[in-house]
C-alpha cells in the first residue's frame, strides 16, 4: 500500500500584507484603466471649473453672488463632483461586479480572503479622490488665484471625513444590492442626491435655505468644505465640529451595516 | 490511500434534498468525472470538497485535510476552476496570472503556465478581449498557479467550439502527466470517456453508478451488435450456440449478431477455430449514453 498522500508542508502561508499590496498595485491600474472613471471622476471636475473661470464675469466679485467670486463658491461643488463620481458611482459599481461575475468567489479558492480584493479596490479609489481632489485644488489656486483652503487643518478634516462617509455609503449600497443593475440604480440615486445638495445643478448660493441647511448634514458634507476653503467656519463654535460628527458617524454606521450585511454570492 | 474521500454527503437547500447519501473515493494522479444531467448536483457535490458550501452531514479529507476546518492549508494544495467565474474585464492573462501566484507561498512560473496553455501570445491582452477558449485556458493556469496536487475542474468545455474543446482535452491529460490528480465535472459523455480514468455517474442527488467508462457500459448489460461477411460454409449453429450470442441473422453473406458479455471476443474466437475468415468486421459499441440512460432511467440532454 502506497503511503497517504499529504499536503505540501513548505513555508509560511502569504501574508495578508503582501496579498495586499499586489492587489492594491493591480486594482489602481484597473481605475487608471477605467476611462469613464478617470475623464469623469478626476479630470471633468479641474475642466469644468476651468470652464466656468474662462468666463470673466465668474472671475469676479459680484452684487448677484453675494458680493464674492462665483468661482470661489462653487470650487467645493466641482470638488464633490469627483468625489461622488468615485466614491457612489464608480466604487459600488465595480464590487457589485466582482461579485456577480465571480471575481470574489475565484479568490475565494484561493488562499486569500475576497475581502482584500474589496479592501484593494476602496484604497485604489481613495487613493483617485486624494489625487483628483489635488488636482482640482492645485488647478484653482493656479490658474483662477481661487485661495488656498484658509482653514487647512479643518478643511482637511472635513475632506478625509467627508470622502468616509462617501465611500461608506458606497460600499453599503453594494453590499445590499443583489445584483450589479440594483447597485447601479442605487448610486445613480445617491449621487443625485449628492449633487443636488452639493450644488451642481443649481449653485448653492441661489438655492431655498431648506436645500442649503442639508449641505450641512448631507454626505460629504458641502458647506463645512466651502465655509472652511473660505475661511468662514466659525473654528470655535461647535457648527464645524457637529458637522464632523455627522459626517463621521454616518461613515463609521454605515462602513459597520456594509461590513455585516454584504452578500458575497 | 485516496488523495480525495468523500463519505455519506448530505445537503439541502430549504426543503430541496440536492445531495443524497454521496459516497467517492478519488486515488491519486487520477482523472476522476463526475457526470449528471444539469441539477444533478455536481457542482454542490464539489464545492463541498472545495469548502466553498457547508454540507449538512458526511464527511470529506483532501489529503487528509478537512475542507472547512482546515481551509487555508487545502487552498495552498487545491486548485479550483469555477464555471462561470469572471476576471476583472480590464485586467490582462499575464497580470492575472502574476498576481494569483502572489497568494501561494509556492507557485509556478506564470510565463511556463502561459506557455503550456498555448495563450503566451495573449499575456498582454485585457480579460474581455480574449476569446471563450482563452478564457478558459487562462481560467486552468490560474487553478494551477499555486502548484496544486488536486485540480477541481467545472463544466470545463461548455461553450467551446470542437476544436478548443479537443485542444483542452489534451491540455487536462498533460495536467495529469504532470502529477496532477483532476476530478472534472461534466455533462459531456464524449469529454468523461475519453479523458476520466473512473466516472461518477450523479442524477438526482445520488451516485447511479460509479466504475471506469468500459466497466460502466458493460455492467448496464446492454446488448452488443457486430456484423462480418462470412463464406457460404459458415457454421452458423456453431456460433448460435456461444453463451453469449442471443441472436444470429444471415442475409446472403451478411451475417449479424446481437449478444451481450464478451460477445466479439467469444464470436471471433469460434471464427478463428473454424478457420473461417470473416471480411468487413464491424461492432457496434454501446456508447456511455446508452449506458447512463440504462443506470439512471433517464437521458442526458445533449
């Protein structure tokens, strides 16, 4: 009788960091890859705002837009719109994808949890929205002199919070979508609502006060980015610091339900 | 020692029974298949031994490792093809290739794997753009990347032409060779008998039969057909009288005989003793087809 046959016993199994890191290399140049996702979600937001600035009325100061620059209030909308691009289109559109096409369930036989390819795949897009958003901000503060954010310690917090709290709500609607055409029509309709508040279709600055309080409470949270580009966030008061917690608090429930309710099949 | 041992497998889904009492064996470097009609319960059967599903009852070893208690040490020695398992579509065969054998802590060359599958010409070209073919050859390298000593291929051939279905068939038995035992799931009778060493057959959640693809036809009992031009001074009662022969019909120097066991062997043997020599000698095999209809009652759609 022939011995048993055994499994390989050879060195340690992967580490999860190494698996990691080539999936974070693989899946970043999948979104550079992407040319919708690279056109809308990181350059249309530098382009449509150079449009707007080409325009020299935009350019300046005006009685009809509160006596500042259009240009200057609606830096933060061009901001969201890569933003929500990634985060609530882009983002549940791939892992509802991955998931119905097998992606997940083929590295599931494989010594390596799906769930890296998931972490992989929300880093990459991170990692696009910093990059769009640099580009964005660099842009506007080159060629239209929009300032620099003059609270940057409180604009970047309420960027890294606000992109949370996009991501979240992305990565949730598809965990709960059973199919890639639900998760679609859930982000089209998140992202609607984003830009709505976010002022893409009417500038904030004309929008009903009802539509303009929702900015404040609505992720990414629209008017602490613009009060804090414009320096005009009261730093001391608790206005700034409620809206942090609002935005941290629907990223941490909503990455929390995401975690416990996604479907993997 | 089988490599594989699969005893007494249940499963439901709600109030569906999907696996009834399944009990297999798989030995070492063998091609093992598993043939059913669609729902028979092939793929549940071996996502079991995958530990990709649960089952409610049974027990299974792969090289003596348990599918669900000892996961991450069957992944590193089981390599796995899904039916209907995507890749990113922008994500090219190299880099798939490249980035799977990152998840083993021993893999192959993914440029010999790429070679071997005869898609090296394709390293650089996206998921989406290659062909049904491609696709799943590229899908073989990436269950073979970590240098398994089981390979579990599903439904490997479906939706390819005749002629990438032969090229994969070559390709399974180079697998082997290699030392790679393979267990193939399948509703092809023509894939099972030409490549599987032994055969399960499934239908309805239970193993009909279970033996190599000649021991299968032959233990259906079905009857056999032969047929040779014999001389005028054959004896014909000679050869009624064979065990084996059930019936013998002559019309003018066309003889035909229907029998069942070793009925060539029995027929050609009394032939010879005679020194009658029989021209233009053709048997007509029963084929697995015919054999799964008479095990399990029922057909396979083709």
């Amino acid at each position: 009788m022939s011995p048993p046959p055994t499994p390989r016993r050879k060195g340690p199994t992967v580490s999860t960091v190494s698996a990691l890191r080539h999936l974070i290399a693989t899946e970043v140049k999948l979104v550079l890859r992407e040319p919708m996702t690279l056109g809308f979600g990181m350059l249309l937001p530098t382009v449509i705002l150079l449009g707007l600035g080409s325009v020299p009325v935009l350019r300046e100061p005006a009685a009809d837009f509160g006596g500042v620059r259009f240009i200057d209030t609606f830096a933060p909308t061009a901001l969201i719109l890569g933003m929500g691009v990634l985060g609530i289109q882009h983002l549940p559109s791939v892992l509802a994808t991955y998931r119905e096409n097998g992606v997940l369930r083929r590295m599931s036989t494989t010594p390596v949890h799906p769930g890296l390819v998931l972490a992989a795949q929300l880093i990459a897009v991170v990692a696009a929205v910093f990059a769009s958003s640099a580009l964005l901000v660099l842009t506007a503060w080159l060629v239209l002199d929009v300032p620099l954010p003059r609270q940057p310690l409180l604009f970047t917090a309420a960027f890294l919070v606000g992109t949370a709290s996009l991501v979240a709500l992305g990565v949730l609607a598809a965990a709960l979508a059973p199919s890639t055409r639900v998760a679609n029509g859930l982000s089209m309709a998140l992202y609607l609502v984003v830009m709505l508040v976010g002022g893409l279709f009417l500038p904030r600055i004309f929008m009903p006060d009802v539509l303009v309080r929702l900015g404040e409470v609505t992720p990414p949270g629209v008017q602490l980015l613009l009060d804090s580009w414009s320096g005009g966030a009261d730093a001391s008061g608790t206005g700034p610091l409620a809206q942090l917690a609002i935005m941290a608090v629907i990223a941490a429930v909503a990455a929390a339900a995401a975690a416990k309710l996604f479907r993997w099949e | 020692m089988p490599i594989i041992d699969v005893r007494n497998l249940h499963k439901r889904y709600g109030d569906k029974v999907v696996l009834d009492d399944v009990s297999f064996s798989v030995d070492e470097g063998e091609i093992f298949g598993i043939l059913g009609p669609n729902g028979a319960g092939k793929t549940t059967t071996v996502e079991c031994v995958e530990g990709l599903r649960v089952p409610d009852g049974g027990t299974i070893s792969v090289l003596g490792l348990d599918p669900r208690r000892d996961r991450a040490e069957l992944r590193e020695n089981l390599g796995a093809q899904l039916q209907e398992s995507a890749l990113p579509g922008r994500l090219r065969a190299g880099e798939a290739l490249r980035l799977y054998a990152s998840f083993y802590r021993e893999s192959a060359d993914p440029d010999e794997l790429l070679d071997m599958l005869g898609i090296a010409d394709q390293r650089d070209t996206q998921f989406r753009r290659l062909s049904g073919g491609q696709k799943q050859r590229l899908s073989i390298a990436l269950a073979l990347v970590g240098l398994p000593r089981v390979a579990v291929l599903d439904e490997l051939t479906t939706g390819l032409d005749p002629q990438a279905r032969r090229t994969t068939w070559d390709l399974i038995e180079r697998v082997r060779d290699s030392g790679v035992t393979i267990v193939l799931v399948t509703h092809f009778m023509d894939e099972a008998e030409r490549l599987c060493d032994r055969l399960a057959l499934v239908d309805g959640g239970r193993i009909a039969a279970l033996d190599t693809p000649g021991g299968l036809v032959a233990g259906a009992g079905l009857e056999q057909r032969m047929s040779f031009r014999a001389p005028a001074d054959l004896d014909e009662r000679a050869l009624s009288a064979l065990p084996e022969v059930a019936s013998l019909h002559r019309t003018g120097s066309q003889v035909r005989i229907t029998g069942q066991g070793n009925l060539v062997y029995a027929v050609t043997a009394a032939l010879a003793r005679d020194r009658v020599v029989a021209e233009d000698l053709r048997v007509e095999r029963s084929s697995l087809d015919d054999a799964f209809v008479a095990l399990t009652g029922n057909g396979l759609p083709s």
